[in-house]
C-alpha cells in the first residue's frame, strides 16, 4: 500500500512540501503496523529505518535530511541548517530556512503542527502535546522562525491529526492546572463522565496558541487519533487495549 499523507489547503497554497503521514504504507508488522517511524519504539530498527527512508523519499529526499529531535515534551525549539545525520537533540519543534532539509514530529495522539512563511521561505514543524502546548512550544516555534527571518502576521500554520476533546478524558485537576496558568483556558474543557472528569479539545487549545502568538492564518485537519484505528496509532488507544507500545506517526515540512 503506498504512503497516504494529510495535506492541507493552507500549505498547499504556500507551495511547501508536506504531509501529516498516516499509519499506511509500511513495512512493520503487530502493533505497529504499518508506517512506524518512531526510533524509541520496539519495533524492529531495521523497519523503522525503511519506513523513515519512505517518508523522506516521499518528501524528495532522504533520511540524512530529516530533523526531527529526540522529543521531552519541552517549548525548545531547534534551527536546522541541514538534516541531524546523527545524535538527535533533545526538543520538540524545528525551524529552517535551508531547502532540501526535512522538518519532522513524531505523535500518537499528540499535536503536530506544520508552519510556513513562504514570502521569507521558512518553515517550522511543532509537536505539541498538553505540555508543549501549555508550555510554549508554540511561541518558541514562531520565535525562531521569526529570528530566521518570518512574520507572523505571514505565516499560515495546520494542526495534523491528534486526540480530540470526545477521546480525551482528563481528570478536574488537569482543568485547574490550566486555568490557573492561563485564564481563559477553561473554554477547551467540558464535563466528562463523572464529576471529576473533563474532555480536554487539544487542537483547540493548540489553535488558540498559534492565534495568541500572531500566526496569520491556522486550522485543524480535523482528524481524531484515537477514533480512527485504521489511519492512526494512538497512545490512549493502545493503554486502553492493554497494548505494550504503539507506532508513532510522522508529519513533515520542507521547502521546495
């Protein structure tokens, strides 16, 4: 089965590369099953470098050009002048304004969020999960895109396929933790099954990010991870199916 990426109007029309890949056209097998491209999995190293080098070919190039950092749910955001051949550093976005050099965010239920100012020819990949999102990730993402060279008023920005508020169930203290640190927050939680309970929108919460940060123009692909096995791996899914592990999902942008 051939690579079936997620594109997006907003990027298509910025003439970028681009691709929120889905779980399909791989060579894993099990649980990962099929385009796995995360090296912190069990999967077997030798099929996850397969199925890296297919998203890199299918991006127009190869794995040697992908940036993409060892990921900790942190607001750090890396520059890349060209693809980490080696010792991935730690973060969890990546901003460039070198052609040919493949920004990338692995998820599984977290937000990847692909970004473009393609007057000033810069691009920026974010993996935004609630910490990264609360943290600043997103600022930090614009920031260095800006440094490079953006404005942000230009830069057109998509939320990829992540958990949606229906899949994600958090508990009350989780509201509060946000609330607390930004007021106005609250409006991304409703009740959830029990008192204690709320469903959290990420994407939501992620797009307001891009809006507090001046991001021109942003939307969400609409897709949720979780309720949709076929295309997606997801975290909550597989804890809640007792799996040991699960895949992780690339999403990836470059210029030209």
């Amino acid at each position: 089965m051939a690579l079936s990426p997620i594109t997006h109007p907003l990027l298509e029309r910025a003439g970028v590369r681009h691709g929120f890949f889905t779980r399909r056209g791989g060579v894993s097998g099990g649980i990962y099953d099929s385009l796995n491209t995360g090296l912190g999995s069990t999967d077997d190293p030798a099929a996850v470098a397969e199925n890296r080098r297919r998203v890199a070919a299918h991006m127009g190039g190869t794995p040697d050009d992908i940036a993409a950092c060892y990921q900790i749910h942190s607001a750090i955001c890396r520059v890349a002048d060209a693809g980490w051949k080696g010792e991935r550093p730690e973060g969890d976005a990546v901003a460039t304004a070198a052609p040919g050099v493949i920004c990338g965010v692995l998820t599984a239920d977290c937000a990847p969020v692909l970004l473009a100012d393609p007057e000033a020819g810069i691009v920026g990949a974010a993996h935004a999960g609630w910490k990264g999102a609360l943290g600043g990730v997103i600022h930090s993402t614009v920031a260095s895109m800006q440094a490079l060279g953006a404005e942000p008023s230009r830069i057109v920005a998509v939320v990829g396929p992540c958990i949606a508020q229906a899949s994600y169930e958090v508990g009350a203290d989780f509201e509060d933790r946000f609330t607390h640190h930004d007021p106005g927050s609250e409006r991304y939680f409703v009740p959830g099954s029990a008192p204690d309970k709320r469903l959290f929108d990420l994407p939501a919460f992620v797009l307001w990010r891009l809006e507090q940060a001046g991001v021109g123009e942003a939307a969400w692909t609409g897709h949720d991870t979780r309720a949709d096995e076929v295309q997606f791996f997801s975290n909550r899914r597989a804890y809640l199916n007792g799996e040991p592990d699960f895949g992780r999902l690339m999403s990836a942008i470059s210029l030209g």
